[in-house]
C-alpha cells in the first residue's frame, strides 16, 4: 500500500466518513457514481470494485461486461455539501478490465493515453477552462425556462441571486481544494461563468465533473435549475467552455518566444496550426450535441469560422495578451468547446490535433485580426478561412473520416461515438418542434 492510499485510509478514520463515492464518467461524459463503505476501501484500493461495464454508454459489450473501478487516492476530497454526521467523500476511478489493463473505452483512460503522448515529446499539457452555466427557476408544468434575473454581462446586482449563488459554489469547490480565478455574471439572464485556475489537463477533466457536481447541488438547495445546455433559450447567447492551453517542458513555458510575433514559439504556431487543421473533424468531441451547433452558429461571440488571431473573440482560437515580463502567461484559448462536452474526450482530441501540428510542423496561416462574423462569404474564401461544421450530422461526416481521432479515442470510444451521434440526430430530425407548429400548422 502506497503513502497516499494510507494517508486516505487515515483521514476516513479521522474524520468518520460514512461513505466513500467512487466516481467515472461514461463515454457521454455522464457522471457515474458506486458508494462503499470505509470497511470496503482498503480492498477496493488493492482489488478495485467489480461491477457490469455493459450497462454504461459506450463502455464495454455485453460478452465482456465484468470491470474493475480502483480508486485513485490523489483524488481524494470529501464532499463539503454532505454535512456533519453524514460524512462523505469522493475518489474518481480508473477503470480496468479483469485482466488489471486500463479499460480502452473509458474517458479518463483515454485522456491519460494521450498525456502519456505528450509526455513522450517531454511536454505537460496544462489548461485553464472558463465554464458558461444558465441557472433557472424550477420549471413549473409546462416546463418553461424562466433564468433567475434578467441581469447581463458583468452587472453589478446587489442581492443578487446569481451573487449569493457564485458566492456558495466558490466557497465549496474551494473546500473541495478546486482554485477559481475568476466568477461574473454573464451575457444572458441568469446566466454565470466561472473560471478554474490552471492545472495539468487531468486534473482539469477532474475538475470539471467536479464543478458541474458542485453547481447542480447548489443550484438544487437554493431551488433552482442549473443547465449546462449550449443553447438553451433561444435569442439569448449560449453557454462555452473556453479553454486556455499551454504545453511547459519541465518549467519552461514551450508556448513562449520572447522574440516570436505576439510571444508565439514556433512550437505554439504549430500547435494552434493543428487544432485548425483538424477542427471540424474533432467538433464532435468538443460539440457533441444537436443543440451544441445552434450555439456555434447563432451569434453571441460564438466561433463559426476556423481562424486565429490576437485577442481576436470572433475567432476560433485566440492568442490571449502575454505579459512580456511573465513567459508562464504565454497561452491560447480554444473557444469552441461548451459546457456539455465530456472534458477528458475534449482535451484529448485537443491535444491530438496541437500535437499533429507539431509532429508535422504545419504552417500556421496569416491571422484574422478583423470580426469574422461581418466578412462576406468572399472575404472568409480569399483569407482562406473555411467553417466549423453547421450542424452534427456535418460534424460526424468529418469525424468518420478522421484518422487523427479514431486513434486519439481508440477504435471501440470512436465507434461508439458515430453510432451514438447518428443516433442523436436521427432522433432530432424526428421531432416537431414548437416552431414548426407556429410556422405551419398554426399559421396561415
């Protein structure tokens, strides 16, 4: 047994916890979750916690369904909402087969694979995510969304509900040991952003489930709804998870020239050079819903278009501002993802895609320092700026002929995922829609 497992097994004592929760996400990035009790973990540290793989998304065949979830110690937090009394805390889980092999289909798993990628060229891959949210009144019975305020981007609302709502999110993750930067009210009514300090990616991803945890059970013992929905209400801007990004070699920041043009390495314009490359193909990922693509295509500074530029928001990767006396600021921000992508999925194909472009040492093309949104057709073709898929159906098309993300996911994840999103927009275009019933049936 390792120190961090005994020093787990020693604060459970300590400190009465009742429950331990194993977490891991299914392929969907959908929380999962099996609680034992303290006399249980020590074996589940040693032999992992049995359990059927063949009724989680993606997860494992019917004929292959026993897998083995092993706490991982370094993520041992206990969970501050819980109470006194009624101890209980959280590990996330790495998922093996019987065998003791990590589990191919498993997210974190997958996400791992890919830093051990990186980790052979001598990077870190570190991010900083910026995570967009709609909080609502509970819905009544005809299911309308009504947001808690009608507030906007940066207002000041004294007692304000999303204030007091931030206030006791923050409080908790910070509890939780999740440092966050920054926290405002965003663009819409009722909806909030709150910004996570940077961390390696894996943490990050854990973070992240973390987080969507935290603000649901806030949102819940205030009564309200919290939605990570890309879109949810339409008119209104939708919700992102801008990710920051930078690869550090030991403690040099690999992102950063002094000498480059806005600070930029060479390895940092190959990097943005491949997430351009391959952005369409990994949308899926970072944009894996129907609703996801009415947020990238229906304004509110979303990306539509596959560019760069310097502290460009209409673009879909932006070289924020570096401090010239501070290399470790050097960084890119990513803007497509939302908040409904599964993070470890997201940062994986990301990182696939940066490290394509440094492995081929791909040509970054000239950057748009104009708003792309209001260029015609014309001007996008002559720079050479193309789009990000308009729809999912578009989206998986290029994603079935990537060979980039078939091999960052592994075939069985990336087999799931086309299945499952055909699936999704089949059921989607099945649908009618209140408009189409405004439009045509209740119309002239």
């Amino acid at each position: 047994m390792d120190r961090q497992q005994e020093y787990v097994l020693r604060v459970v004592e300590e400190r009465d916890i009742r429950f331990i929760q194993l977490w891991f996400t299914d392929v969907l990035g959908v929380l999962k979750s099996v609680a034992i009790a303290p006399a249980e973990l020590e074996g589940a540290f040693q032999e992992g916690i049995g359990f059927d793989g063949s009724a989680i998304e993606g997860l494992a065949r019917v004929f292959e369904a026993d897998m083995i979830a092993r706490p991982d110690p370094s993520t041992f937090q206990i969970l501050p909402w819980r109470g006194e009394g009624n101890g209980t805390a959280r590990m996330f889980c790495d998922i093996l087969t019987p065998g003791g092999e990590a589990a191919r289909t498993e997210p974190r798993s997958v996400l791992k694979r890919m830093l051990s990628r990186a980790a052979d060229r001598g990077f870190t891959f570190y991010t900083h995510p910026e995570i967009e949210f709609y909080l609502f009144e509970e819905p009544d019975e005809s299911g309308a969304l009504v947001p808690i305020d009608r507030a906007g981007y940066f207002d000041h609302v004294p007692r304000g509900k999303g204030t007091d709502f931030r206030r006791e999110a923050i409080s908790l993750l910070e509890q939780m040991g999740i440092s966050v930067e920054y926290s405002h009210h965003e663009g819409g009514p009722g909806q909030n952003e709150i910004d996570l300090r940077y961390a390696d990616a894996l943490s990050t991803a854990d973070n992240i489930m973390t987080f969507r945890t935290i603000v649901k059970e806030v949102a819940a013992a205030q009564g309200y709804h919290a939605s990570f929905m890309p879109k949810p209400v339409i008119d209104v801007p939708g919700s992102g998870m801008h990710l920051h990004l930078s690869l550090f070699e030991g403690d040099r920041n690999a992102f950063w020239d002094p000498a480059g043009e806005y600070q930029l390495s060479r390895t940092a314009r190959h990097f943005i050079a491949g997430l351009l490359r391959h952005a369409g193909e990994i949308s899926s990922i970072t944009n894996q819903h129907v609703n996801s693509y009415k947020r990238l295509w229906g304004g509110g500074e979303a990306p539509s278009y596959v560019c760069w530029g310097h502290n460009n928001r209409s673009a879909l990767v932006r070289v924020p501002l570096a401090k010239p006396d501070k290399p470790t600021s050097s960084r890119i921000e990513y803007r497509a993802a939302d908040s409904a992508a599964n993070p470890y999925l997201a940062l994986a194909v990301i990182l696939a895609a940066g490290l394509k472009g440094i492995e081929e040492e791909y040509e970054l093309p000239p950057g748009a320092e104009d708003n792309v949104w209001e260029l015609s057709d014309a001007e996008r073709r002559a720079m050479g700026i193309t789009a990000l898929p308009s729809s999912l159906e578009r989206a998986v098309t290029e994603l079935e002929h990537s060979e980039l993300v078939a091999e960052a996911l592994g075939e069985d994840v990336f087999d799931f995922v086309i299945r499952n999103k055909h699936q999704e927009w089949q059921e989607y275009r099945r649908q009618v829609t209140p408009w189409e019933l405004r439009r045509f049936a209740l119309g002239k």
